[in-house]
C-alpha cells in the first residue's frame, strides 16, 4: 500500500517508511520526556521552589497519565515533598524483574556482580547491584557517580567494559555491563605464577591502549592492578571497575585524592602529593613487574615497609628479562613523575617504547592480534575462570525484587537526591 502526499508534486509516502518515521518519532518523544521528567523531579525536591504557586501549578498538570485511566477517578497527586526522585529511572527499558539472575561471579564493598539473563533478549549480561545504603553510609556516592560517567564515555573503545543501561530502585543501583568470562588476569597469574615476556607484551599494550584512551577524554583511572583487568572470552583485556576514576584532569591538570590499592600506589600518591595521569603509568609498570616476576615490585606482607619501600628502596630486576623490558620497566617506575615515561606526551611515548616494537598498533585495536592465550570457554555458562567463593554463593532473593512501594524516609529521600540522574539508556537510533 502507498500513501500519497497531499499535494501531487509531493514525494510519496510508503507505508514502511511511515512506520519507520513513527518509531523515530516515539523513541525521540520518550527521550525527551525522560529528560522533562527529570527537570520536573529536580524542582519537586527543592522545597523552597515548591513552595511557588506557578511551580505548584506546573507540577500538578505534569503528572504523567496512562490513557486507560484518565476517565476514572483520579487520586490526588503525591505532595512534593512526598514525592521519590529516581531521575528517568523508574521509566523505563530496564528493571529487575527483566532479568533471571543466575550466579554470583563478583563482591564488592557495596553489593555483587551476577550472571543475569534478560528474559525478553535472552541476552547474557553482568550485573552489577550496590546497596544504596552502604554506599551513602561511606560517603561514596560521588565516585559511583563518576563510575556511571565513565561507563558512557567507554563505548568506542575495545579493551574497556561497556555498559548497556543502568537503573535504580529506592534501595538499588543496578549496572548492566558486557558480560567477561575469561576470568580476571589476577585469576591467571595466580594459577601460572607469571608469564612469559611476548604474553606480558600483548597484554601491556592493549591496558596502555586502553589508559591513553581513558587520558584522551582527559580521565585518570587510578585503580590498575589484575583484579580489576578481565580477559575476554578470546583473550582480549578488558578493564573494569571505574569506581576511582577521577574526571576532567587535563593534561599536566592534577589532583591530590589519596585512594587506590597499596601495592600499586605511586610515591606522589602515598607523600599526598598532586598527582596526574602519570599515576596510571606507575600503575602499568607495576603490573607489567608482577606479569614478569611474580609480585608487585616493592613487596612486603608488611604495609608500612611497602610503603617505604615505594618512596625509598631502588628499583630492583633481576637478569631474566630482555633489555627492552628492563628499560620500559626503569621507566614507567621512576619515582620522580616528573621524569616517568609518558610524563611529556603522555601514551604516545609508552606506545613508541622499544619493548613494543613487534606490536602493530593498529591490529592490536581491531582485536586482529591473536592473543597468546585462549580461555576457551565453551559459552556464557561457562564459569570455570571465575572464583567457586563467588559462584557458590546463592542468588539473594531481594537482588531482583522491585518494590511496588515503600515506605518514604529521610534515608530514602537522600539516596534519591544523592544518585540523581544515575539511569542511563541507550540513545535513540539504538532502538531502531
């Protein structure tokens, strides 16, 4: 069937296509109206400008309607101080109830991360859920935030987890991330003790490719270390858990947070010194040291000898590793920041280093590099990389519980205001 246009000149209408222009059309009005919704949100928790007859007014007539239930008889609408603001998140593409949650795969200090099944897409993600509670208790609700921001922005890269949308609940926050079940380089080293040098090659070069990504969008990560490095189900990296992240550092920009895992923290770091993107770089050799020997460089059981051992004690390599490996390793762990590789033009430098002449930059980034090591995973089921202390744990019942109702308290108004804006759905042509 063709649908003509109203003057005859005019170009013609199929019916295909003005189904196409509608779905556009609705995905685009259901963005802006997360958006509106959103506004209206913000001004409802601010009581001084509830307080204005206009905002009073205004809030009233934006009080969303489902069209099967104009005609009955309405109930009065929630004051807004009444009101719960979930930002767009409780409108929307995800919630609980969409997924089976299958197995525990990750503990953290606010929740867990799970094997989860989408019930509509039949699609596997990981999950993961943070008790809202825990984490206002900590006072953590800003790096969860920046973690959140981060995730938007990993999208066009390959070695960083993306995320598919995230939500909340009064009482949750809920990430929907690419599901990684080659297990954590962490899992690996343990298991092997170290690695060879061409396998601690390819896999520095895609975590450097993956850092001056992060650098370009002017990010510092400030977490490295094995735990937080997954590998694919082919062998790729894939760098996770963006909760340190710090935003908006510029190049030569600093910041001075101490935070980030004792045997990986730079000297700047522990003297609470400003610090910059060399940080990460630090970072990077630390781990490239433990892949060749085994341990962080400047272990000890004992924290504080650590720590003097990071601010005082010589690099020291033993003989077993080529000369280019000696070097990179002199120079990403020079103490002095100022004089550390990449402290001039920053990843470029550390992708020009000797040790990496064999890698092709360029295939490394289109995953045309056939990494030295194969998980072999028979499927997403598959969970032998993953720790048994995780996935002998059983599924809590509350994680996929969406409570129709709560009773509204002061903590609860907190956490609404504390992740204001936390959801996330993909844009528009992703629905089409």
């Amino acid at each position: 069937m063709t649908v003509k246009a109203a003057e005859a000149s005019g170009p013609t209408l199929t019916y295909s296509k003005m189904r196409g222009m509608v779905t556009i059309l609705i995905a685009f009005m259901k963005q802006r109206r997360m958006g509106l919704n959103d506004f209206i949100q913000k001004i409802a928790t601010n009581s001084y400008a509830c307080k204005h007859p206009e905002v009073q007014s205004i809030l009233k007539i934006s009080q969303p309607q489902e069209p099967e239930l104009m005609n009955a008889n309405p109930s009065p609408p929630p004051s807004p101080s009444q009101q719960i603001n979930l930002g767009p998140s409780s409108n929307p593409h995800a919630k609980p109830s969409d997924f089976h949650f299958l197995k525990v795969i990750g503990k953290g200090s606010f929740g867990k991360v799970l094997l989860a099944r989408h019930k509509a897409e039949e699609q596997f993600y990981a999950v993961k859920v943070l008790q809202k509670k825990a984490i206002l208790k900590k006072k953590e609700e800003k790096h969860i935030m920046s973690e959140r921001n981060v995730l938007l922005k990993n999208v066009k890269h390959p070695f960083l987890v993306g995320l598919h949308f995230s939500f909340q609940t009064a009482d949750k926050l809920y990430f929907v991330l690419d599901y990684i079940n080659g297990g954590e380089l962490f899992y690996h080293l343990q298991r092997e003790r170290c690695f060879l040098e061409p396998r601690a090659r390819f896999y520095a070069a895609e975590i450097a490719s993956a850092l001056g990504y992060l650098h370009s969008l002017n990010i510092v990560y400030r977490d490295l270390k094995p735990e937080n490095i997954l590998l694919d189900s082919q062998g790729h990296i894939v760098l996770t858990d963006f909760g340190l992240c710090k935003e908006n550092i510029e190049h030569n920009g600093t910041t001075s947070t101490f935070c980030g895992t004792p045997e990986y923290l730079a000297p700047e770091v522990l003297h609470k010194q400003p610090y910059d993107r060399t940080v990460d770089w630090w970072c990077l050799g630390a781990v490239l040291y433990e892949m060749l020997y085994g341990l962080p460089p400047f272990y000890s059981r004992n924290t504080a000898e650590m720590y003097d051992n990071i601010l005082n004690k010589p690099l020291q390599l033993k003989p077993n590793i080529t000369n280019s490996a000696r070097h990179l390793l002199e120079g990403l762990l020079q103490k002095d920041r100022t004089k550390r590789l990449g402290a001039k033009e920053d990843f470029m430098e550390v992708k020009n280093h000797i040790f990496f002449s064999p890698i092709n930059w360029d295939d490394l980034i289109n995953k045309k590099i056939t990494p030295p090591f194969n998980p072999n995973v028979s499927g997403p089921s598959d969970l032998r990389h993953f720790d048994p202390e995780f996935t002998d744990e059983p599924v809590p019942n509350s994680i996929g519980q969406s409570p129709d109702s709560i009773l509204i308290t002061a903590s609860v108004k907190e956490a609404a205001e504390a992740f204001l804006g936390f959801s996330y759905a993909p844009p528009v042509d992703s629905f089409l």
